[in-house]
C-alpha cells in the first residue's frame, strides 16, 4: 500500500473538555488524552482531531481563541501539548489541530486593537462598517447564533461584523497582514510536529467585498433557527476563498508533501515579518524547533475543511488549478433520509461529482450534531458504523459513537450552550452531545474524581469502554472489528468502490483491491432481506456480521436479518 497516511487511515475526533480529566477540575484535558492512547491505537485509528485547545474565554467553547498559538490553562501547557504530540506520534498515530482563522475571540489582542481606535494599523484586520443611513446595521446579514451578525461599538461609532457571537469577531481575510499572522500561525504548530489541522468554517472566511443585502429564503419557517431567514449568498463561499484555502495547502505542502523533505527550517516563508509589525508574532515565535529527523518523519500534512455546503459547491474546495483542502468534510450523511435507495443515490452522486484526483470522505457525527445513535437508534448505529468504514474515502469518527452513546438531556441549570441559550427550546444546543466519556463503572465513569462538567449518559454503568471492550456482541468490539478488517484489506481502505443491484432494505456494494473484491451488504431495515449475490461473489461467504454470528448464503442468495450488515470475502 502506497497511499499517504491521511488517504488510508480513520480520524477521530476528540471534544477535549470531554475525553479524559487528569487534574481533578471536572473538565477534559490534554494530559487525559495523553493517558488513553492506548485505547486509542488499540481501538484501531490512525489520527485524531482535537477541537481547539487554545487560551479563551470559552464564550463558544474554545471556538473563541484568544491566543492561536498557546494552551488555555483548563487543557494544559504548551509542554503538556509537546509531550502529547512525542506520545501520539510513538503511537504511529498523527494528530490534527482545530483550527480556526474566521474569526479570534473579542479578548484577543488583535481584537482589542482593532476596536481601540479607526486609526488602529489593526482597525482593518476585522470587518468595521458605518451605520446604515437609519443607523442600523449595515445590511441584513444574520448570526449563524441568531440576531443580527453586526455589533455597535459605541466608542468608535462602527458596526464590527460577526457570523457568530458578538464575542467572536471575524477577521478580514482580504488583509494581507491577516493572512500573513495566520500563516504564521500554522507554522508554528507545523513547525512543533503537527500533523494538518481541520479548518473551522472556511467556507465563511471571505464575504462579498461590497457586503450587499443577502435574499429572504422562501423555505424558512419559525423554529428553524433565525439563521434561515435569508440565504448565505453573499456573506459566504464567495470565489476568493479558494486562493486563500491554495495559500494554506501550499503552506502545509511545504512541510512534507509526496516525501518532499524539508531540511531548510522555516523554508517557504513569504515576507510575512515586513507586513506586520512583530508584536503581532510574538505570541508564535516558535519556542521548540521540530529536530529535522522528526519533521522528515511526518509525511504530508492535512488539511480539513469544515464546509456545510450542497454538493456542486461542495466540490469547489477541493481546488483547481491550484490545490485546495486534502479533504472538504463531506457532511451529507448526517442528514440524509435512512433509506437504502436514497442513500445508494447520494453515494453515487457524490463520488461521480469528485474531481480528478479528488479522494472523498464521510462523517456521521460531530460535536455540532446528533449523535448517531438518537438519530438511527442503536440498531442502525451499528449499520452506520458498518457504513462508515466501508465506503471509500477518510472516515471521520466522532468519540462516543463508538460505544453506541446517545444525546444526553441536559438539565436547564446546567445549560452553557450559547446556540442554546440564544434560541432557547428549538433542539439546536450542542451540549447533549459534549458529554464526558464514560471509560468505566468506577465514580464518575473513571472520567474525572468529581462531578464532570456536563452530566454523564445515564446508562455509563453499562454503557462504557472497559464493560463494553469485554462483551463480543457491543457496538465497541464491532468497530474495533471494523476497523481491524480495514487494516487487514487494501479493498476497504483504499480500493475502488461501485455499487450492487439491491433491492428493498438493502444497499449493497463492493470494494476492490488488485485481486480482491469484498462485498458489503447493509439492511436499513427491520425486517429480512435478501441480496443475491453477483456470479463473480458465489464463492463469498460472510466474515463480520454486525449482528454476531454470520448469516446463510445459499444458492447465490445473502439472507440478511432485520438491521444486518455483513462483509464478505472471497
Ligand atoms: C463550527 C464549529 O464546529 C462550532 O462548534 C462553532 O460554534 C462554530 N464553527 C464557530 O466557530
Ligand atoms: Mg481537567
């Protein structure tokens, strides 16, 4: 197998208040991942994503960074930062930061420049408007947090714009200094040993130059979120954001794309220190060079781009004549309607809409959406797992699913969800599906000594990773058998992929490697189905069921139980 680690291998993400607490405070933090990385490599993954771990005022959850280049004290140091990464990497494991350059939180002293004065040198580093001529906002744009996207500031006289919190002001991505402090950014966590970062809204980054009025949407209906009252026509995925996606990639390029090595350190800097003053650097003066040997070592750097976008759009990210993101996340099966004939036609769509050279990838969940398992129920969960690392292209799994886990009900005085809070009782807060890992049927599920701080599940007794680690039939013991199959079988992890005549509940297709076809038959249903078998598959017999014991082909035909998946093999 040849191909780089990032096309072969699974991601999973890590919600870092919520994996592991080490020092007692009831919140996630680096040290804790560090400690189970072990189940980690034994689970079967090869990299792992974790939400942002910098200084902030948590207004958003760490999605409000104060300072890109450091390590919010509730998560650790910078050193426990560089220990984590040693251990990651002695893993052969890579890790991937979050990061996010639409927008710093409002303490970031970039920020609290920019709004000291119009004559700050950083009053253009984020978006200020005058008022429109009745002293309102300067156009109709919304928060993606409901309200309007514009904040007063009282002691300038402008408007500063704001796709989310008013505390999570967005920066002014046409600014060449803004794009040379980030690019100064992604070097210093490169130049640590990082191995991509996942790109927090990068269809967001640039909006239209002259800020025009977006259009009503006619679909929007109350209840759905204010965001949906006009459509994101002008104030996102604008045609300049792809040259900033292909100044990023070439940046991570230079670090060690297609075995390229990288002996001159720091090479592939542009004259970023002419266009900014130093101050704006000291933070990511780089405080540890990567040794050389180690930076050879990592092989290509990926990139990520969180992009909710329809297909045709979608693809666009992936670059043109100039390369984009590695991997645009590709979201559609998280909305998709569960039926086999409907997702059969998405797969297709989706792989026929790739671009040359385009490598897809798949997401069931993340720390934004419902879980899986209160979406499908626990017996298509086990199909959706089936589903997700059997399509070709990267898997991205969210951490939790793995056990089955589902959204946990918050209770109202526990609330701190600000997607909550501003649009109170629509479904929309995040936190049910933030809550702690359970690792076992100790106190507090072996996650924290104390109270964590969003509530467990309510079944962690039974529902954790050393009960579950030790039962055959449990949702864990299928990934880890899913992702063992996937190691042992080129097919799965990098092979062609094309889709089976199927009929009913089922959704069958195969994947191919050189000599080896697998068959993947899926039951979206609660009832038997049956799928006969291609000629070329008669001899293919059944080597993981995700109902346990291996169903009956006879004379050509798969008898599939109801909610069954199975991998065959010749
Ligand atoms: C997308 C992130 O996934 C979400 O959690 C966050 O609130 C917004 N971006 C703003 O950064
Ligand atoms: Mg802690």
């Amino acid at each position: 197998m040849t191909a780089p680690w990032w096309r072969a291998g699974v991601i999973y993400q890590i919600y870092p208040r919520s994996f592991q607490d080490t020092d007692g405070d009831g919140i996630g933090d680096l040290k804790g991942i560090a400690r189970r990385l072990d189940y980690l490599a034994g689970l079967g993954i090869d990299a792992i994503w974790i939400s942002p771990i910098y200084p902030s005022p948590m207004a958003d959850f760490g999605y409000d960074v104060a300072d890109y280049c450091g390590v919010d004290p509730r998560f650790g140091t910078l050193a426990d930062f560089d220990e984590l990464l040693d251990q990651v990497h002695a893993r052969g494991l890579k890790l991937l930061l979050d990061f996010v350059p639409n927008h710093s939180s409002d303490q970031h002293p970039w920020f609290v420049e920019s709004r000291a004065s119009r004559l700050n040198p950083k009053r253009d580093w984020y978006l200020w408007r005058d008022p429109a001529p009745d002293g309102g906002p300067p156009n109709n744009w919304i928060s993606d947090f409901g309200g309007s996207a514009w904040e007063w500031d009282e002691a300038t006289g402008q408007y500063y714009y704001h796709a989310f919190l008013k505390q999570q002001p967005d920066l002014n991505w046409r600014n060449p200094a803004v794009q040379a402090a980030m690019h100064e950014v992604m070097r210093f966590w490169f130049d640590r040993g990082v191995d991509g970062f996942r790109i927090d809204v990068l269809w967001h980054m640039i909006k239209a130059a002259d800020f025009p009025d977006n259009p009503p949407n006619p679909d929007y209906r109350p209840g759905m979120g204010e965001m949906h009252r006009v459509l994101q026509l002008h104030s996102a995925d604008q045609p300049e954001i792809h040259a900033i996606a292909a100044g990023m990639r070439a940046l991570a390029d230079g670090y060690g794309a297609r075995g390229q090595d990288h002996v001159a350190f720091g090479r592939n800097r542009p004259n970023a220190k002419n266009m900014i003053d130093s101050k704006s650097l000291e933070h990511c003066s780089r405080k540890k060079p990567v040794p050389i040997f180690s930076r050879n070592a990592l092989g290509e750097r990926l990139l990520i781009g969180e992009i909710y976008l329809p297909l045709d759009r979608l693809m666009d990210y992936y670059g043109g004549a100039q390369a984009g993101v590695q991997l645009p996340f590709n979201f559609q099966l998280i909305d998709a309607p569960w039926q086999a004939r409907a997702l059969a036609t998405l797969i297709a769509n989706y792989e026929a809409a790739l671009p040359p050279g385009g490598w897809p990838n798949w997401v069931l969940g993340n720390h934004d959406r419902q879980r899986i398992a209160s979406k499908r129920g626990e017996a298509q969960a086990r199909i959706a797992a089936m589903l997700l690392l059997t399509l070709r292209g990267t898997p991205t799994l969210y951490y939790g699913d793995e056990l089955g886990l589902s959204d946990v009900p918050i209770p109202p005085a526990q609330l701190q969800d600000p997607r909550e809070l501003r649009e109170p009782g629509l479904g929309l807060g995040r936190e049910p599906v933030r809550t702690p890992m359970p690792w076992d049927a100790g106190a507090h599920a072996g996650f924290s000594t104390v109270s964590p701080w969003l509530p467990l599940n309510a079944d962690w007794p039974m529902r954790n990773v050393a009960g579950m680690a030790e039962e055959p039939a449990s949702i864990l013991t299928l990934y880890r058998q899913l992702l063992a199959l996937r190691r042992a079988h080129p097919a799965l992890a990098i092979g062609d992929f094309s889709l089976l005549d199927s009929e009913g509940d089922v959704l069958a297709y195969e994947r191919r490697y050189e000599a080896q076809a697998l068959i993947v038959a899926l039951n979206l249903g609660g009832s038997e189905q049956r799928l006969t078998l291609p000629p070329w598959a008669s001899g293919h017999r059944p080597i993981l069921s995700t109902r346990g014991e291996a169903p009956r082909v006879e004379s050509h035909v798969l008898r599939l139980r109801a909610d069954e998946g199975v991998i065959l093999a010749a």
